[in-house]
C-alpha cells in the first residue's frame, strides 16, 4: 500500500544538472552522475510522493501515458526498494524505457493528480523515476535476452530502426517471428541516432539496447534503402517475394521549408537537419561537422524539440551567440486551468537546460528576410514584431505584422526548425502503390494495415512527427497487429489504436 501522505513528506525534486560551464564545453548528457546510494535513497524519496490514486490519470492512456506504463504500481515497488520488480513491471508496458525516461516530456506529469496542487510540489517526477529504474535495472544485469516464442516460420520486414520499428522488430522476434530491420542509415536508431543530440540521450544507451534486439535473434541490414535501386538496397519485388508482412517505420522525415522566405537561398541558411545530423555524425566518429556554429551569431526559426537540440548544438559547437524565434506569445511559465484543464496538455513555457545555458528567445516576432553580405552569406535577419490569429472556419493561421519597425539582428548561421511535412518523397511508396494523405502521413485500417494487404505502418509515418512514446506504442500496436495477421490471433499487447490522439484543451 502507497504512502497517501508520502508528498506532504517530501518535495519534488528534479535530476540534478552539471553545472553550465561543464555541461557545454562537452557533448556528454547534461544530468549529474550520482553515487549509487544517492540515485537509489533520492528516487526512492520521489517514488513515495506516489499516493497509488483509486483513479490514477497518469497511465490512462489518453490523457497520460501513450503506453499505460503502470506507474503508481512501480512507484510503490521502488518506494518499497524492490528495483527487480519495479523494472519488470516498467518493462510489461514499455521496451525502451530509458529512451522515455530520457527524452519524454512526460504527459504522465501534466496529467498526474498532484499536478493540481503546485502548492505541494506539484506532480510525482514520474519520468525520473523511470529513467532509474531502467538504468539501475541496467547497471544491476536485470534487463536479459528474452528467448523468443515458438517459432512460426513466417518472416516480417522492418522498415526503418527508429523507435517505432524497433520496438515492432521486438515485439514480433518475441512472439517466434523471423524479423529483419531494414536502415538505409549507415547506422541504426532513426531519430535517436541522427536528430536527437548526445547531451539529451547518449548513443550507448542505444547500443547497449540494439545488442539486447541482437541477441534475442531480430536482424539488421544497415545502408539498405527498401525500395531503392542502389547497390545493397533491396527492391521491392524481393521484399514483397521474401516477406510475409511489412512493417513502415520510415519516419516523417520531410523537413518543412519556406523557399518564399526572401534570402532563403543565402549561402549559411539551412533546415535544422542539415545541422543536427552531421554534428551527431562527429559525435560517432564521422569527422568534423560540415555546419559549425563555431563563431557565429545562430538564429533558430521556430519552438520545439528540433529548434531546442540546434539550440543547445550550437553552444556546444562555440556559437557567439543563440538567439531562438517563435512567432506565438510566450506561454505562461505556469498551467493556466482555464485555458488547458487539467489532466490536459497544458500551455506552458518548455525550457529546455539548453535554454538555461545561454543565448535568448524571442517571442512574437518574424523574419521578414534573411540579408545577406557582397558574397552571398548571411549577415543578418530583418525582424517585425507579429501577432498570430486563426481563422476559426478554416483553421488556418495567419501571421500579422503589429509594428512598422523593422529591427536587424546579426546572423552568420540561420536554421530553419519550423516542423515537418510527413512521410519523404520514396520510391518504396510508388513501389507498393501507397499514396501519402493530404497531412504527409501513410493511412492505415483499423488493424493498421495500408492499402497494400499485408503492408502496416507505424510511428511518425502514420501520425506524422510527433514523439518517442507514441512510436514505441505505436510499434507495440503494430507487432499485435501483424501477429494476429500471420497467426489468427495475438497475444502481444495493443497500447494503442490508430485513431488514439492525446487529451488536448479544443
Ligand atoms: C531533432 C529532433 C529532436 C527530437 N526530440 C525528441 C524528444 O526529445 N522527445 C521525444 O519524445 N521526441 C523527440 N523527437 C521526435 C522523435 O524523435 C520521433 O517522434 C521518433 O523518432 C519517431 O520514430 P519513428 O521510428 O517513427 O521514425 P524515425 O525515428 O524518424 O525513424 C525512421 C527511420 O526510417 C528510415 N527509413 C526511411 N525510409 C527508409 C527506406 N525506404 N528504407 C530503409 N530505411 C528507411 C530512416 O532512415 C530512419 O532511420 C525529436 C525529433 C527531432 C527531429
Ligand atoms: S496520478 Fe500521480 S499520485 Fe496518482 S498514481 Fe499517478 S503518479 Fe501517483
């Protein structure tokens, strides 16, 4: 039984970070190391602030957690020390708990009943609770091969290794299916290896993970474009004539552009991607990034977790200065319950620890155009003030100047992160006669299979860009899915259904 009065005990208490000087002049994650006994007595402290609610919002699914993570149940657990237990029960509903417990941010919080009560410490610090869990499950050996089920003999194609289509690879290598992951990345992890920096999830904690995928008998074929005809790719009719099923995982990984932007074409602008990936690359060896911020004045175009990780790339490459433009108000630093109810998503500033670290935001203000110098590169950004307003009938944002003042701010590097438009431009699509939908995904039945019978899809193509939760419930969703195609029937779990879409305030 949970401690009812155990948050009247103890505060919340986030990770503690490295200090900034540290933390920016390396690429290792920003939390502090803690001693063993320091990770297990301050976790244990936050686990009991868990009263183990009759109602406990945080797992429902729609409002908290995407997986159902039983959280009250491996609170208690670790309350009571019993990490073996705790990370069992972590595992039922999730395969990568220490992506989440990294990277997530933590609906299960926004929705937890305590958030009501920021007077008392506000939510449980679920997320933290899970990363230790996993990685003291880690540390302790607990997290073991799985020996897969009876084998059924039929073989399943994975395409993509992102979080979608690994947590689908082992999901279905588990329940006795020859499972093969296809990456035309040299190397495997999708997002987690190439988007998301080092300081928010180092690479081996990937690693270790895919070994574990390894060992349980799921195989990789790395630099392999499913659909291309490059040497080393695999065609489609092999694909077609050497699986039972498919799974697309390929990502929505069209970067939004704005050609129209005057001054777009100047030499040093460029998508968010084109920074992140090679500075990720050198982070793995590759050599020096071809797009240093070294020096340079960095302006990031927009919000979110894309202009966050340039944001902090670019104060670890040596940038003179950050400065990040959104052109929406700054939220509120706390929920407002009027506008997002709780157990809703709440409008809020997200400050990232980059955004600690240096440089500044701005909010309510646009580009009108990029000016460049007598070579063609960059110098500078013209600003205007703006405010946002939506055409109730239509939806559709519109973007008004509210100033004739138009203010110059110094840039040598301009990194558009203004979202993504879906599924890429392949000829796997064409090849499968798959037609992407007027918002870039991949559709699919109730039972996640696409027009093409026996092709199912998953993660971002199927939602379009969205987060680490969704893909691995949605690759869980999935490998039921194909399952009970090849088989008549599954047993695996089913977090999620197509249509699932997060507790948002209208
Ligand atoms: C910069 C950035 C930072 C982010 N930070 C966070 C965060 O902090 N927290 C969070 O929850 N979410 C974050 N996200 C979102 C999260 O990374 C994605 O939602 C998630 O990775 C989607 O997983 P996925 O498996 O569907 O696709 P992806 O991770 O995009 O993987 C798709 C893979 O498919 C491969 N592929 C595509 N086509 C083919 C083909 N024809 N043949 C073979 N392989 C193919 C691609 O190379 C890629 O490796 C971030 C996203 C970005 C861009
Ligand atoms: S809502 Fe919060 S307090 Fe209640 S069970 Fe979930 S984590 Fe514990």
């Amino acid at each position: 039984m949970a401690d009812p009065r155990g948050f009247l005990s103890y505060r919340r208490a986030d990770s503690p970070k490295r200090s900034k000087t540290e933390r920016t002049h390396d690429w290792r994650e920003v939390y502090r190391d803690l001693s063993a006994e320091e990770q297990l007595a301050q976790t244990r402290e936050q686990a009991t602030r868990c009263m183990d609610c009759g109602i406990p919002f945080c797992h429902s699914g729609s409002a908290g957690c995407p997986l159902g993570n039983l959280i009250p149940e491996w609170n208690d657990l670790v309350r009571r020390g019993d990490w073996s237990q705790a990370s069992d029960r972590l595992h039922a509903t999730n395969n990568f708990p220490e992506f989440t417990g990294r990277l997530c941010p933590a609906p299960c919080e926004a929705a937890c009943v305590l958030a009501l009560t920021p007077a008392a410490g506000g939510a449980v610090t679920i997320k933290r609770v899970e990363q230790s869990i996993a990685d003291v499950a880690w540390e302790r050996d607990l997290v073991v091969s799985q020996s897969p089920g009876l084998a059924t003999g039929r073989r399943v194609a994975v395409v993509g290794s992102g979080p979608a289509g690994l947590a689908a690879a082992q999901q279905l290598t588990r329940a006795g299916h020859e499972v093969t992951v296809f990456e035309r990345d040299d190397r495997l992890g999708g997002l987690l290896r190439y988007g998301i920096p080092e300081f928010k999830m180092e690479k081996s904690v990937l690693d270790r993970r895919l070994e574990q995928l390894r060992a349980e008998g799921t195989r990789f074929v790395t630099s392999c474009e499913v659909g291309g005809s490059r040497p080393g790719d695999l065609p489609v009719q092999r694909l077609r004539a050497e699986f039972d099923a498919v799974v697309l995982a390929v990502g929505a990984l069209a970067g939004r552009d704005a050609p129209e932007l005057p001054g777009r074409e100047l030499t040093g602008v460029h998508l968010a991607m084109d920074h992140l990936v090679p500075a990720n690359r050198e982070c793995e060896g590759d050599g020096p990034t071809t797009i240093s911020a070294a020096g340079k004045h960095v302006v990031i175009i927009g919000g979110g977790d894309t202009a966050a990780d340039c944001y902090g790339t670019a104060i670890r490459q040596g940038a003179a200065s950050v400065s990040q433009l959104d052109q929406y108000p700054r939220p509120p630093d706390d929920p407002d319950f009027d506008v997002s109810p709780w157990p809703t998503w709440p409008w809020i500033l997200r400050t990232y620890p980059v955004h600690e670290e240096a440089g500044e935001r701005r909010f309510e203000v646009a580009v009108e155009r990029f000016i460049g110098d007598e070579n063609g590169h960059v110098r500078a950004v013209a600003l205007r003030h703006v405010r946002v307003e939506k055409d109730r009938e239509t939806g559709r944002r519109e973007v008004i100047p509210i100033s004739d003042e138009v203010t110059e701010l110094p840039c040598d590097l301009g990194l558009l992160a203004i979202g993504f438009t879906g599924v890429e431009d392949m000829p796997l699509l064409d090849g499968l006669g798959l037609v992407r939908t007027r918002s870039g995904s991949l559709g699919c039945g109730p039972d996640w299979q696409t027009e093409s019978p026996g092709v199912f899809v998953c993660g971002d193509a199927h939602r379009g860009a969205s987060l680490v939760v969704w893909a691995i419930a949605e690759g869980r969703a999935v490998a039921h899915a194909v399952d009970a195609h090849l088989t008549g029937a599954s047993q695996l779990p089913s977090p999620v259904h197509p249509t699932a879409l997060p507790l948002v305030a209208p």
